[in-house]
C-alpha cells in the first residue's frame, strides 16, 4: 500500500465476504477494464504474493462468477448395445422392469419448461416452487438458485434437452421402453428435481445451495443423483471449485454427481489436458462424448469436441464415456401434446452427462428394490447405496 505506484486505491471499498465451504472468503478488487494498468497488474501480483506467503492461507485464487454450457437412441447404448436377430434394438433393463421407478434425479441449468409435453402435469404445476410433493408425474419440486434463476427455460433450451434425456416421458404415453418415442428418457419413470441456476441462456455455478436444497436423510426421500451440464474451463491447479464440490460430495456421501466434461477436445493445438471443473474433481464423475447410434463413426469413438485429461495433478478423467452427439430430446417452448414432437438434436458432453445420470437411476432402482445379488425384483435385502457404489 505504500509503495511507490501506491496500490492504495485497489482497495478502496473493498467488501471482503464469506464465500463456500469452511473459512472461505472473496472479494472483489476492480473491473476488467482497470486491470490494463501496468501499476495496477503490479499491485494486485503483490497482493496475491502477499496472501500467497501468509501462513493461514493455504489457497489464492480466481473467483469466476459463470460456468459456461458444454443429449433415444442413447437407452440403447447404456443398456449393453446389442440388438436382437432382426437387427433391433434391445432394451435388456425396461425389459427387466428397471426403468428408474422410485428415483429422483436433481438437475441444474439453465431453466426446464414446465409446459412442455415431457414434463407436464395434468393437474399443473402444483406447490413444487414452495414445498416437495412426490405425487407428481414427473417434476417433484422446483428450485431457484439465490445466485440467480428465472423459473423458466428459453426457446429450445439446454436445460430442458439435459433432463428430457435423463427421464423424459410423453404426457400421453403410457408404456415405457417400447422404442415408440425416439426422445423418451433413459430412466424415463425416475421423477425430477431441478435446481434453476439460469438466466436467460448463461448460468451461475450453483454451490453447496444446490446439494442442500435437494438432498434428504431419508434414503427415499429427495434426490441421490445430481446431473450438471456445465464447468468453468481447464484449471492448471488444484483450487477453489474442487475443493468446494469434493468436500461437498463427502459430506453427502449417498449422492452420485455427475458433470460434463466439456467440450474443448478441438479447440486447442492438443487435445489432452482440456477437461474442466468441477468435471476434473476428485469426487466428481466426468462424462465425456462418444459419438451415437448411426451417427458419426459409432458408439465406439471419442467426439472430436469432447474433453480429454489427464488433469493437472496427472489424474485420469474423463471417468466414463457416453453418447454425446446428435441426441434427440425435449424442446422448450413447444407444447402440443396432441402430437409427436418434433426432432431436436443437440450436441455436447452436456448431452452424455444426463445419459449417465439415468444409467444412474436406474442402477440405484437395481439396489433399492433387492435386485442385488441374485437379479431378479425382491430376491434380495434392499439397500441404500452409496454415490460411490452407483
């Protein structure tokens, strides 16, 4: 502060204020536009070196305040792709009679149009921005970030695409898993919670009020799997975001969460070292993008768009691998139910992450009903698994 190009001023008024997790705080120093100052980039180096050497901060670093937004095929993928001796398509877990029954998966992005066919209720939309009501046909409860949200999904938004490819189901359609609708969900009888973290298009990252907001003690109650298609870019260290969402997911051991990896695989002169946060965390299960049935070079192949590791510290992720290209699901803003959909393809490893997120659903409906060990419905004791077993 008393140095000679006197770095007084970038702290004036500064607010220094809880931020997540234990003994975290931020602050916010000027905007963008000040920091083409030589003196001031000087000044805030100093700052940093400063906190950097102080012996009861054991991490300095870049706040970001937006994630950016990295989709029925797919159900045949997840549950073995084989087909049948007439070349179709089987569909071995609906056919068992696991289709997500009794699951609840949270979601949050940018919006979900409560009016679209795949979401709909016949007795509207009820209490669920207020209190849970399980009775729901698919949508048990509606929350808004306090980091902002806007209760509602743009025109053909992501975050109605994302959960219609987790558990979609047509207001109208009465059988699942029959291959009738090619935008039914991969557990299309699990029920939602979604957390709204958009505005508009962007979004915010959601933070522990997401897992608090869903989560219950009960281990039938609230959600045990968590989806988030979207990140913060590559992070070149261990900071801030995985430390918030491992500790996160150790203090919620029953829940699974599940994150894109992102699509930066070709933007770069490499590909390797592009996945982001908090796909990258130690707790976190990355999905990155295969391509589809019939599209592309197959199933067996890496998206040229998807992320690849390792991480920083040297660590494997992806985790798993799913299709993330050209999936067909739900689009916001169309609401006829009197007639099929029209196709809506969308593209990214915010499209593979939700396929898992069902695959999700349906493993833990597999514990929970007692399918385990011996494979059938009740032949077994019923157990509440733990994120780390789904």
């Amino acid at each position: 502060i008393e140095s000679e190009n006197s770095c007084s001023s970038l702290l004036d008024d500064i607010t220094i204020q809880l931020s997540f997790g234990k003994s975290s705080y931020e602050f916010h120093l000027q905007s963008y536009d000040n920091f083409k100052s030589s003196s001031v980039l000087s000044c805030v180096a100093s700052l940093i070196a400063g906190l950097a050497v102080h012996p009861l901060v054991v991490n300095v670093g870049l706040l970001s305040k937006r994630v950016v937004l990295d989709n029925a095929s797919a159900q045949y993928a997840i549950q073995g792709a084989v087909t049948t001796s007439s070349e179709s398509w089987k569909r071995p877990y609906f056919d068992a009679g696991l289709d997500g029954s009794g699951q609840i998966v949270s979601v949050s992005d940018t919006g979900l149009d409560m009016r679209n066919c795949y979401f709909k209720d016949d007795d509207g939309n009820g209490d669920i921005f207020s209190m849970w009501d399980y009775s729901r046909r698919k949508v048990v409860k509606y929350d808004i970030s306090p980091r902002g949200g806007d209760s509602t999904d743009i025109y053909r938004g992501h975050g109605s695409h994302v959960v219609g490819t987790v558990a979609g189901q047509h207001l109208l359609d009465t059988t699942v898993g029959n291959g009738d609708d090619p935008k039914e969900g991969i557990a299309p009888s699990a029920k939602i919670h979604f957390f709204d973290i958009g505005l508009g298009s962007a979004v915010n990252d959601p933070r522990e009020a997401w897992f608090s907001s869903f989560h219950d003690s009960h281990p039938r109650k609230g959600a045990k799997i968590a989806s988030g298609s979207w990140g913060f870019g590559y992070r070149t260290s261990y900071d801030w975001v995985c430390r918030l969402y491992d500790e996160l997911l150790i203090d919620y051991p029953d829940v699974l969460f599940v994150s894109s990896a992102g699509n930066s695989g070709n933007k770069f002169s490499s590909p390797y070292n592009t996945v982001g946060a908090p796909a990258s965390c130690k707790n976190v299960f990355a999905v990155g993008a295969t391509n589809n049935v019939d599209f592309g070079s197959g199933l067996s192949y890496v998206v040229d768009f998807s992320s690849r590791g390792p991480t920083a510290d040297g660590r494997t992720k992806p985790d798993i691998m799913a299709p993330g290209y050209a999936l067909n699901s739900a689009a916001s803003g169309l609401r006829d139910c009197s007639t099929p959909e029209p196709s809506y393809l969308k593209a990214g490893t915010s499209m593979a992450a939700p396929v898992v997120a069902g695959a999700g659903a349906l493993a833990r409906q597999f514990f929970q009903e007692g399918w385990y060990p011996c494979g059938s419905k009740g032949c077994g004791e019923p157990m509440n698994p733990s994120g780390a077993l789904i």
